[in-house]
C-alpha cells in the first residue's frame, strides 16, 4: 500500500510544473522576438547527456506550463501553447510562433537527467515591435528680431511599436533643439506604441536632416535652403507685370478707337439746297 501510495505522487509530481529543484543554474540567457513571429528557446545543457524529461515553462509565484516532453508518456500542452510551440526533443528547444506581447517574461528550461537530478536554466524572452518608417516634416520662415537665419519646426512620427520609443534626430546640433510637444499614445486593443514630437530648430545653413524611432529611420531632407528669389520680391514683379500689361492693353484700345473712321452724317442744310439748273 506504501509503495503505491508513492508511485501515484511520484507520477502527480511529473504532470506539474517544478517550482523548486537541487542544483539550479543560475546563469540566465536573454533572447528577443518580434511581435507575430517566431523565435526558438535552447535550453542550457549538454546534449551528450541523457534526458528522459523536460519542462519548458514560464517562471512565476505559480509556474506555468508552456510544452516539453516525457520518454514514457505524452505530456498534456494547453490549447493556447499546442498550435504556437513545437519540442525539438534532439536539440532540448521550443519553437514559438506568432509572438505575443503576453509572451514576454522569463522561462525556465527544467532538464530531468533522472529522478533524483535535474537542472534549471532561465531563459528571459524580450518582445519588440517595429515602428512604421517615420514621417518626417518641416515648415520654416525667415527669423523673428535679431536672431539670423530661419526658423524651422519639425514633427516626426511613426506607429505600431512596442516598447514605446524616444525619438532621436539626426544632423542638428542637440542644443538649438527647443522641444515644442512630446505625444506617446498605446494601441488598447494590439498594445503598440505611436509616437510623435515636434521641435523648433534655428539654423543659417542648410542642414541634411533624419528621425528614428525605435530603430526605424525616417527619409532625409535638408532645412534651411536658401531661396533662389526672396519670395516678396517675385511677388512685387509678377505684381509689376500685371500692372503694365493692363496697361498696354489699355493704350492700344485707346489708340485703335482713335484712327477708327467716324461714320458719315449728312448736312441737312446741303442736302435740302436746291440747286438751278443751267
């Protein structure tokens, strides 16, 4: 009866996660995925080395089973795990697939060499999102008062990242940049980050300028161009132009009128005068 009584917990004590062993490893290894791809977990041990058993879980106050295997029975994965991993039993790794958000947070690989012996390698998985290729605009005029130069304000925006991100500039001098606003908002229902900030930026000449945000780098243009023309004084020509084409026109309505032959008015006086005949 003893016997039996230990042979059933023995076999409860393989169907849960292992919350403690003897002779854990302490040493963690860090690996990142993408959101909605792949990414593989390699346990820590010596492949030469028999494995009758092995946990892949993720860590907590109530360890949670993620997939594994036993050399004597199938073990029982949950729905959510059975279709996203896949055990590679000759390699002691975990396919994951279609990453989530949720996913992140660290694992444990628990390696049974017998009863008596096992061994805990951690595993801590990274999640990242890429942010779109950032938009990147400017709108700059001519400096107010006795600053030279022109005045630019600049925006750069991107979306669909995870975590959220700073966003850094590149080709302008970091201390001209006056922040004007900073605006981070998270997706409620995929969990991504988008982010935008806006800067005004005095320069005298023309500078070549790019954003990145999250690892993600926007097209480069270039600021502080000068202009072929001031624009005030096209203005003032296009203005003059006008002015004197009306006014040719004019002139030479004027002029035409003028030498146009002026229609024949009887005198009616000499058209009402008889005349004797001879």
């Amino acid at each position: 009866m003893e016997n039996t009584a230990c042979f059933l917990l023995a076999l409860v004590v393989t169907l849960v996660p292992v919350s403690a062993t003897q002779g854990d490893n302490n040493k963690q290894k860090n690996i990142s995925a993408v959101l909605g791809r792949s990414v593989t977990f390699r346990c820590t041990w010596n492949l030469s080395i028999p494995v009758y058993r092995l946990y892949i879980q993720k860590f907590g106050l109530q360890p949670l089973f993620i997939n594994g295997f036993d050399t004597d029975k199938e073990l029982e994965v949950s729905s959510e795990y059975r279709d996203r991993t896949e055990v590679n039993k000759a390699e002691l790794s975990m396919e994951m697939r279609n990453i989530k958000l949720s996913d992140e947070g660290l694992y444990e690989c628990v390696v049974f060499v017998s009863t008596s012996s096992r061994d805990i390698s951690k595993i801590y998985l990274k999640i990242t999102a890429e942010f779109t290729t950032p938009e990147l605009k400017s709108e700059c005029s001519e400096s107010d008062g006795a600053k030279k130069g022109r005045s630019c304000q600049l925006s750069c925006s991107s979306e669909g990242g995870y975590p959220v991100s700073d966003v850094m500039w590149s080709g302008l001098n970091q201390s001209r940049i006056r922040v004007l606003q900073n605006e981070t908002a998270e997706n409620s229902t995929s969990k991504t980050w988008s982010v935008k900030q806006t800067i005004n930026y005095t320069c005298e000449h023309p500078i070549n300028v790019s954003c990145d945000i999250g690892g993600s780098d926007s097209l480069t243009i270039t600021i502080c161009e000068a202009e072929s023309f001031p624009l005030k004084v096209i203005v003032a020509i296009v203005f003059v132009l006008v002015f004197v084409t009306l006014l040719i026109i004019v002139c030479i309505m004027l002029f035409c009128r003028r030498r146009t032959p002026q229609p024949y008015r009887a005198d009616p006086l000499v058209d009402g005068a008889h005349i004797p005949l001879e």
